[in-house]
C-alpha cells in the first residue's frame, strides 16, 4: 500500500509541476494532495501545521484540521484577511500549545520593565526569540501583526536568530495579551531567567571593518602600483611617482596598525608564553614588509611591497572570516538560566486570605510557597506541601520515567511536574539549589581552547626557525659575497616565507567542512572542533535520550493472549484516560475498532477500572491489578525494575504491558563502526535494567556504568583525560552538562534543535545521529587535506625563497607570488573538502 | 587634480561602507530576500468575497 501511494504520488507531483493543473489549489490544498489522501484513507492532513490528523479531524471552512488549536489559529487569521499565509507556504503553521496563566507574570510590572527595550509614552519595543519561526509564511504572518491588533505598531523578524522585535503601544495592548496573541497564533516566545539578566551585547564586528580596511587599501594600492608593475616610463608617471608612492604608503598605514594588529597582539602573547604560533612569522613578514617598503621609498630605491603587505593582511583575514561561521539561531553556552521560567506563582497572605502574586524567581525566599502548574519547572529546591507530585527529572538526572512524591517529600530543582498543581515551599532560593550550584564547579569557566594547540601552530614552530635559518645563512653567505645585497636578501626571505598560504590551509580546509557538517544537521561552535574530533580515541555516551529515544517507548506485551472484546474495550479505556502511561500505550497500540467504556472509574495512582456488557477490566499497577487475586500475583514478580502496566480480566490475571526504551535506529550499526577506531563507553543516569539488553547491542569490549550522577560523569571524564585520553562526550541533558564541559569535545543530541540543548562544542540533530561515525571519518580526512596544503604551501615558499636568496625579488614578484599560492590553496582546499564528502555519501550541496 | 578625485571617490564609498556596517546592514542577510517577496502579493490579499470555493489563486 506504502509504496503503490508513494508512486501515484510521485506521479501526480510530476505532472503537477509539469503544468498538467492549472488550479494549484482545490479547498485550500493541492489536487495530488487530495487524490493522495483520497488513496490513503480518510488519513487526512491538517490545513494549518501539515500534521497528519490521527485522532479526530474538525472540518471547518471546507478545510480539515487536526485540532482545535489548529482550526483557531485559521479562524483569527481567516477573520483578519491573513490566509495568504497558507499560500505562501503549504500547510505553514504550528499547532499552538500553551497554559492558560503561564504567562500570568507578564503582568507583574518589574518583570514587564526589565524584558522592554525601550519604554517611552506610547511606544513600547520588545524583541522575542520564537523557536517555531521556520518559514517564509512566518516571516510574512509575524510582521503583519498590525493586521490582527491595531495596539501593534511593527514588527520585524530576524529570520537567522529566529527572533522578532516588536513596536507597540502598552495603552492599546499589554505585553501579557501580546505574548499571548503570538502564543495563540502557535508562535509562543520563550522567555527564560535569561532574558531577565541579557543585557543587549554589542555585536563585533571589528572583523569586518578589518576585512573592509584591508580589501579598501588591497584595491587603491594594486591600482597605484600598475604603472611600475609594467614599468612604463611615461613624463607624467615619472613626475607623479613619488605621490604615487607616499600615498601607497598612507594607504597601508591602517592596514598594518589597524587590520593587522591582532597578528602583532596574538605574536606578541605567544612569546611571551614561549609558543611560536602561527601570528609569529606572520607578524615578522608583515613588519618586515613594512620597514622595508617604507625604507625603499624613503631612500628612493624603488617601490616596496606595499601590495603584497595589504594583499597578504587582506587575504588572512579573509581566511579569519570565512572560518568565523556562526549558527545564530543556536547557543552553545547556555545553562540552567536558559531553561528556568522568570517568575513563580507565590503564595501570600493578605488579610487572613490566602492570595496569589507573580514574583520574580530571585526574589524568591526560603519558607515561601510556590504554586506549580502542569509542566512547569521546579526552579529551587522545595519541599511538597500539597498536591500530587510526578516530577520528570530526564532534565537533571537522565532518568527517563517520572518520579512520584508524597507531601513532605523534597523536591530538586530542575525537575519538572506532570499532572495537576501542586503546591510546595522553598528550601533555598535559586542560586543555592542543588541544580544551580552543579554551575559553580570550575569547567564552566575554563577556557577549552586555550590548552589546545592546533596543527597550525604545530607546524609554524619547525617553519619559523627554518625561515629565520635560512634568512641568517643567505644574510651571511651575501656579507662576504657581496655586502650591498644582503640586507636586501635577508629581508627579502622573510617577506616571501611569510605563511600566508599556510594561516591559510586550515580556516578554508575546517571552515568548509564546518558549513558541510551545518547542513548535515551538526552544528560544530567553531571550526578548531573539527581537528579535535580528528584526535578522539575515547567516545562516551549517555543512555537516556542520547542512544534512546525520548519520544517513542517500546513495548512488549507478556502473559495470555487478549481477546478481541478486551482488547477493544482496552484501547476505550485507555482513551479516556489522562494518565500518562495509558496516553502512551494508548498511542503504540493499534486502535482499529474500539468500544467505549459503560463504567469508567480511575482511582488516581493506581489504574482503572472498566466495564462493557460483562466485561470488566483492570488497568494499572501491580498491586493495583494484582491483589484481588493473589493467587496468579506472586510468580510475575519482576526483578528487573521497568515500567509495566497490568491487566486482569473479570479479575483473573491477563498480563502487562512493559515500556523498553527504543534504542535509535542504527545504533548496533553505528556503535560497531565506531568501535574500529574508538574506545566505547555507556554512562548511564538511569538504573541498570538495561543492562543485559544493551549489552546485546553494543559491540564487545565497551564498558558500561550506571547510576552515574552528574558529578560522577564529570569525574569520569577527567579520570580518562588523566590517562591521556582524548575523550568525545556523547549527551543530551543538563545531567550530562559537567561532562560535556570537561570531555575535549562535547557533543549534545537534540530532538529540536531549536529548543535545548546544554553547553557544548556541537549539537547534533538526533535524526543524523547514525552518521556519527561519517562525521569522525571526514574530520580525519579534513587533516590530510590540512597536511597537503602545507605540502603544496610549501612549494611556493622554496620557489619564492630561490628569488629571495639568489637577490633579485622584484615587488611584481611577490606580488604574484602571494595571491597566486593564496588562491590556489583555497581552490584546493575547497575542491578536496566537496570531494571527501561526496565520496562519504553526505550531502555537500543544501 | 584627477588622483585627489579619485582618492577622493574612494574614501567615500569606504565611508558608506563602514556606515552601512556600523548601521547592521549586515547582521542579516537573510530575511530581506525574503521579505520583498511579499510587497506585490500582499495587495492582492484583501477582499473578503474573495473566499474560495474552489479557486483561491492560481499561480
């Protein structure tokens, strides 16, 4: 059936593209769409988010939708004249999911005036970052929100960071019905702690000032230069050539003190500290150029090189810029701030009532009640004074179920309450839960980078006491050869052995497979993560959410077969069910015909109880199900702790239903290819009875842990840097954010790239998690490349250096020279970097 | 006389450029293109006996 609707499908796409049809639409959706889902079934997608719609389908205006949030977010828009947004894209929207009351903060007036960037009588300026902008439909619906309240003055998206800024009136609409407007219209903001505390930084952008300097001064100075480079003795050239010279020279004057100073400065904190990097050399050409040029036209001896000095700056910093790509949608540098809400519900009392405020979380004290709603985080450590408490602590602990408590219990910061509201007093404020204090430990201040020394620096060292050999040996040779000349090849060697080819090889090499990794769904923080990766010997993985999937249980049913009717009246009951497990279980299993309840009674904690006709069921826990007979309870004890929902039928004992975590598609594949090269390592938050199945799947030799708290994985980590491993940290949780900090490259996982991620150096789409291994291969190639274009770099520098200490470079010479080795290992460098990812089968094109 | 214009020339589209930096002419690229996709088309978009039945636009 699959493969005869994708052919059809395919088919009609063709022809549809073709101009078969003229009417692109038919009631808001493509003819192929509607014979699609003509051949499918009533399968029906939603007008609005394109979602198929699995449970029921509202049909409203002649469209389908796949729930009412959907069909709402039509209607506002329909009755604004706003439908062109589903015409710019197919199917555009996001079904919108929020709280009434979630954010009942914003009218809390401290909180309003901190997220404000500019406050003033009528005009009021907020900006938002919206994870769910995708589209050009978004672009166009966010900024005609004048259209849907007229309070809203404009609107501008900043597609790339996925954020807007808004232009309003505060006395035609509040921030709160704002927020809630674009929460309505399934663009909910995300306002954290974060948003509280950022303070708007200025952007750099001194690079490309730089850049621009440098190529302004490359131009006017190749311009200049042209006449002496043909060497035409025209009267007026001869007359004007000393201008021409002095105004080369002015013109390179803010291409060495300003463009290049970061040469000079990176130079001078690498002596200093006894490394010879890279900016050495460099910084000796360029002064070296300089002195000489400017000696050679003060003493009228002839140009100088001031072309190749502004060439050679302007073509490293191109080098610098191109390597500077930045994902600035995402941030590598979050922490906890990022995912904590910015105010709490506390409670008060006023008057011998008991009243509710928004306050601000900092504000919040120890001995204060809080209220928390359904899926709302617990921002400090607390203790459950009322209310039913399911917290999911995946967040902090990796372990995948959630936790119930009882009043009294404690509470951690961090988890995040499913079901009703409950209430609960702080132990601590926030910056002193156990959480927030996990930031305090030192790897999330250390630098990385700065112990890592890379290829380039590694090479520059043999190179520049090989150039300075070389200079002193010709300098000499030409004393007693001929003592006129020797300055001249002394100088003349450092000019043409100044790297640029090599500053080169490794921005273009790394910042072309940064952007190949981009599109295939792993966005690396910097370039430098890639010779890293090359190094790594050492791969560690967290289990929850990292090689299991968050979203989709498994389940496997043990005991006697059900019956139809049971199973009928099963999927009814479950449907009618808010539990969490029934929801789940309720969504794995197949629903074909179901029967709905007579009685339905849900006894909160334990299970169901159901009946149609003359049958009853039992749903729920063990000792739930079990107790009414125990005479069939006692052999199914399970001593593997795993999640089970039981059942009995007219009280005898059917069997239960067991939730396994569904291992990501591929896994033994990727763990075996890895395992060639690298040390495997599982480290688990979660308990270990997972333990025998995982080891089915992993390839022998890797080690597994379990129970690892987020101390403990840190820990781990450093205790294999001590043995000189270079370790990759695999995870996906704030538990796992010490770890990533400390590993020499942490690599997070993320269902939505959009939404979270921990600290880190790279964050994987969780769908590309297979090619893991494709990645690890590409970053070794990406280091013979490097070590080629070194090769090749090196070749121009002995053809340059015969010039240089044979004594006769001519500026034409130079000049030549460095673009032309400049240019070449670019070309090199990027051809080979599309042709090793062509031939690992990922995508090089987007 | 013609260098001084012509340096003269020069300096100022090098000042234009640094203007147009330093007013973040360059922060994004993207969403420009995208958005004068939409000036034409937005007009169009008005009448409400326009509901569609069975032909909305055809392209």
């Amino acid at each position: 059936m699959n493969v005869t609707f994708k052919k059809i499908s395919e088919i009609l796409y063709c022809q549809y593209f073709q101009g078969f049809y003229d009417e692109s639409h038919f009631l808001g959706r493509s003819i192929p769409e509607i014979l699609c889902s003509y051949i499918i079934g009533e399968d029906m997608t939603c007008y609005h988010c394109g979602e198929h719609c699995r449970e029921e389908t509202i049909a409203y205006d002649e469209r389908s939708f796949c729930c009412s949030g959907c069909k709402t977010v039509y209607e506002i828009l329909n009755s604004s004249d706003l439908t062109y947004y589903y015409e710019l894209e197919n199917a555009p929207g996001t079904s919108p999911r929020y709280n009434d009351g979630k954010f009942n903060y914003l009218e809390n007036t401290e909180i309003v005036e901190k997220l404000l960037e500019f406050d003033h009588a009528g005009t009021q300026i907020v900006s938002f970052y919206i994870p769910s902008i995708h589209c050009s439909s978004c672009i166009w619906i966010l900024e005609n929100l004048g259209k849907l309240h007229k309070g809203i003055k404009s609107s501008q998206v900043d597609f790339p960071k996925k954020k807007i800024r808004i232009s309003f009136s505060s006395e035609a609409i509040q921030l709160k019905e704002l927020v809630l407007l674009l929460a309505r219209i399934g663009y909910e903001p995300n306002i954290s702690l974060e948003n509280f505390e950022e303070k708007e930084k200025g952007i750099d952008r001194s690079l490309i000032y730089k850049l621009g300097v440098a190529g302004f001064a490359f131009g006017n100075i190749m311009f200049l230069s042209f006449p002496e480079y043909f060497e035409i003795k025209e009267f007026w050239l001869e007359q004007f050539k000393h201008l021409f010279r002095w105004l080369m020279f002015s013109f390179s004057l803010p291409v060495v003190f300003y463009s290049g100073q970061n040469y000079f400065i990176s130079a001078w904190k690498g002596l200093r500290s006894g490394i010879l990097n890279i900016d050495v050399p460099i910084a000796l050409g360029i002064t070296v150029l300089f002195l000489r040029s400017t000696a050679e036209i003060a003493l009228d001896q002839g140009t100088g090189f001031f072309d190749s000095l502004s060439g050679l700056v302007f073509f490293l910093l191109l080098g610098k810029f191109f390597q500077q790509k930045t994902y600035s949608f995402l941030s590598f540098e979050r922490d906890y701030k990022s995912y904590f809400p910015i105010a709490v519900t506390r409670l008060f009392s006023e008057e011998g009532k008991i009243k509710e405020e928004q306050v601000q979380v900092y504000r919040i004290q120890k001995g204060d009640r809080i209220i928390i709603r359904n899926e709302e985080l617990i921002p400090m450590d607390a203790i459950l004074i009322k209310g039913k408490a399911r917290i999911d602590y995946s967040f902090v602990t990796g372990e995948a179920e959630p936790v119930e408590k009882n009043s009294g219990d404690k509470l951690f910061a961090g988890g995040r309450q499913q079901g009703g509201i409950i209430e609960v007093e702080a132990l601590k404020p926030v910056q002193q839960s156990y959480l927030t204090e996990l930031w305090s430990d030192e790897v999330f201040s250390k630098d990385k980078n700065s112990a890592f020394q890379n290829l380039t620096n590694q090479i520059s060292k043999r190179f520049t006491y090989a150039v300075l050999g070389i200079a002193i040996v010709a300098g000499v040779f030409w004393i007693f050869y001929e003592p006129a000349r020797a300055w001249n090849v002394f100088t003349a060697v450092l000019i043409i052995a100044c790297p640029c080819a090599i500053a080169l090889a490794a921005p273009f090499t790394l910042g072309n497979l940064l952007r190949i990794f981009g599109r295939n769904k792993l966005y690396l923080k910097d370039a430098n993560i890639i010779e890293k990766i090359a190094q790594v010997d050492t791969v560690v993985f967290d289990k929850t959410g990292t090689i299991t999937q968050n979203d989709r249980s498994r389940i496997e049913y043990e005991g006697l077969e059900l019956t139809e009717e049971e199973e009928q009246l099963l999927g009814g009951s479950l449907r009618a069910s808010n539990h969490p497990l029934s929801r789940s279980l309720y969504n794995i299993l197949d629903n074909n015909n179901i029967s709905t309840p007579e009685h339905f009674t849900e006894f909160t904690g334990q299970g169901l109880e159901t009946t149609y006709k003359d049958l009853k069921l039992k749903i729920g826990s063990q000792s739930f199900v079990c107790d009414s007979n125990q005479a069939t309870a006692s052999p199914l004890q399970n001593k593997v702790e795993k999640t089970s929902v039981y059942i009995s039928s007219n009280d005898l004992y059917k069997g239960c239903f067991s939730f396994y975590n569904s291992y990501r598609e591929g896994l033994p594949e990727l763990l075996m290819e890895l395992s060639k090269d690298q040390e495997l390592i599982i480290l688990s938050g979660d308990n270990d009875g997972e333990r025998d199945r995982l080891g089915t799947i992993v390839p022998a030799g890797t080690s597994m842990f379990f129970d690892q708290k987020p101390g403990n994985k840190l820990e781990f980590i450093k205790k294999l840097q001590s043995r000189g491993r270079k370790v990759m940290m695999v995870g996906d949780g704030l538990n796992d954010a010490g770890a990533l900090a400390q590993s020499d490259v942490g690599i997070a996982i993320s269902e939505d790239v959009n939404v979270f991620s921990p600290a880190c150096d790279g964050i994987l789409d969780a769908k590309r998690f297979r090619d893991l291994g494709k990645f690890f291969q590409l970053s070794r190639k990406a280091i013979s490349i490097i070590n080629l274009s070194f090769l090749l770099s090196l070749c121009y520098n002995i053809i340059g250096l015969g010039f240089a200490v044979s004594g006769d470079l001519m500026p034409v010479v130079a000049a030549i020279l460095m673009p032309l080795s400049s240019i070449s290992i670019v070309v090199f460098t990027t051809l080979a970097t599309q042709v090793i990812a062509k031939k690992s089968e990922i995508r090089s094109q987007s | 006389m013609l260098l001084a214009i012509s340096v003269v020339v020069a300096i100022i589209f090098f000042v234009a450029f640094i203007i147009s930096v330093k007013k973040g002419q360059y922060d994004d690229v993207y969403t420009p293109s995208v958005r004068m996709l939409f000036d034409d088309e937005l007009v169009k978009t008005n009448p409400k006996e326009n509901q569609p039945v069975n032909k909305v636009k055809s392209n």
